[in-house]
C-alpha cells in the first residue's frame, strides 16, 4: 500500500522555516503527498494566507494532489462525526468560560494539570446532556469503553506508545470536541480528515505527540483506522524558542525576497 502523508497548515499567517520543514518532511515521506488547508476558524483565516500557502510550497518545489481538501467546506461531515459521539452517550454541554475554569481549578482539592489544550478541564459541566456551549468528550467514559489506547512514533520518540484511562483523564480530560464559536475543534476535524484523504502515516511537529492520543481515543470511537505517526523535531530560533505564526522574520516570503533559494531553505531546517 502506498505510504499517504499529508501537511496541514492554517492560513491564518504566512509560512515560516518550521512550516518548510514540516511541509518537506511530509512530501519526502509520502508515496503520495496531499495538502490540506485547516481553515475551520474563519476568524482567523484569510484567503491571501491560503494564496501565499500554495505559492511558497510552489516555490520550495513541492507539487500535492488536487482537490487539496478545505476543512471550511465540510461542516457536515464534522456534524455527523460529533452526532455518532454523542449518541454513543460520551459527550457533553460545557458552558463553562476561561474564568469559570480558572476558578474551579483554584480550589483546593484541583490543582492545575496542563493537557495538551491547557489546563485539564475540572469536569463541572459533566453529564450535561442539553444547552449551548462548547461540546465536550467524557474521557473518562471513552477510556473505560476503549481500555488502552496506542500509537507508534517513528519520529523523535520511536517505538510503540500506550496511553491507560488513568493517564488520559488525569493529563488529558475532558476535551473539547466542538466550540461554541465554530461548531468543531482541531482534535475532531483532524481525526476525521486524515482519515476521508487515506492518510496513512501522519508527520507532524513534535509539540502535537501528547495530541495523537486524543487523536487515537477518536479514531477508537469513529471506528476509524490509526495511522502511522512521525512525529518530527521543531524548528527553533537563535534562542531556542520553538517559531510562532508571529515570528515573521522567519517567513519563507521575507527569505525569497531576500534572495534565498529552495536550497537554502533546506539547509536552514537541516535537510
Ligand atoms: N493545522 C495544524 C497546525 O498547523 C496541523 C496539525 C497537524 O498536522 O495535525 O499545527
Ligand atoms: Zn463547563
């Protein structure tokens, strides 16, 4: 079976050297090499990102299939997705704010575990089977459905990785699954995505690995397949601080129009 490997930006900001890397990780990996653009927070997102997002891959000489899949057009397919999970009986209405959250885990018997989302969400909404809000996963539930739930990394931390309910609901919690504001949230629409496009091994930054197992609990419960994971290293600057969208000076586009080349972009991630 041909290896599938996808790179997945937002265009919420230009590319920067850790997105090269990234997006060359993925197309050297990959039999076949798709794109797939994560633009669900149309607040965030503009079209001349997305523009610019084909043009510097162009340039670094990158080619993908087409039709590059837009998560903007699939709401539906996310609706049915979360559908499946709460008629299972596994999720829940959160109505809960930032300050909310905050002061629960202020109280004396919490104590502020950071998942990979933030701080693990104290569960005061749970069991909420109607209302508005955020929906929630109850990992709890999930985990002692599931029992324990692996991946294998062929990245940064090679080997099999397995995750019990204990660790799960202790480090990770009761996730979000869809926001309010824009009706799904990373973890679900990704789940769902990778598998639509066949994706069979899944490269990413290294800063998403405690994600995967989120990602592996959803794929369980959708009866979806779990791919392969490469999880890779992060570019990082003079001080060692990982890029952010921010970081313009390391734009791919501020490099172009300097000069460099595709070749020295490669030589900057390492390649
Ligand atoms: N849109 C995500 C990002 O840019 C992709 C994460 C992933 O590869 O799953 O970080
Ligand atoms: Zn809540």
């Amino acid at each position: 079976m041909a290896r599938v490997t996808r790179f997945a930006p937002s265009p919420s900001g230009p590319l920067h050297l850790g997105h090269a890397y990234a997006a060359l990780v993925a197309a050297e990996r990959g039999e076949r090499f798709l794109l797939r653009i994560e633009d669900i927070d149309r607040a965030r997102c503009k079209p001349e990102w997305e523009a610019a997002i084909y043009d510097d891959l162009r340039w670094l000489g990158l080619r993908w299939e087409t039709p590059v899949m837009r998560q903007s057009e699939r709401p539906t397919v996310y609706e049915a997705a979360l559908a499946h999970l709460s008629q299972s009986g596994l999720t829940y209405h959160c109505t809960c704010t930032r300050g909310d959250i905050r002061a629960a885990l202020s109280a004396p018997q919490e104590g502020a575990q950071i998942g990979p989302d933030g701080p693990v969400y104290p569960g005061t909404c749970r069991g909420k089977r109607h209302g508005a809000g955020a929906l929630r996963l109850d990992m709890g539930a999930a985990m002692a459905r599931l029992g324990d739930v692996f991946f294998t990394d062929t990245g940064t931390r090679p080997g099999l990785h397995r995750f019990d309910a204990g660790r799960m609901v202790r480090e990770v919690g009761d996730i979000v699954l869809a926001r309010k504001d824009i009706g799904v949230a990373y973890h679900l629409a990704v789940v769902v995505d990778d598998a639509a496009q066949g994706i069979t091994e899944v490269t990413r930054g290294e800063d998403l690995f405690e994600a995967t197992a989120i990602h592996v609990v959803l794929q369980r419960l959708l009866g979806l397949p779990t791919p392969a994971y490469h999880h890779h290293r992060l570019i990082r600057d003079a001080q060692g601080k990982r890029l952010a969208k921010r970081d313009d000076a390391r734009a791919l586009a501020k490099y172009r129009a300097e000069g460099a080349t595709p070749g020295d972009i490669r030589r900057l991630v390492g390649l």
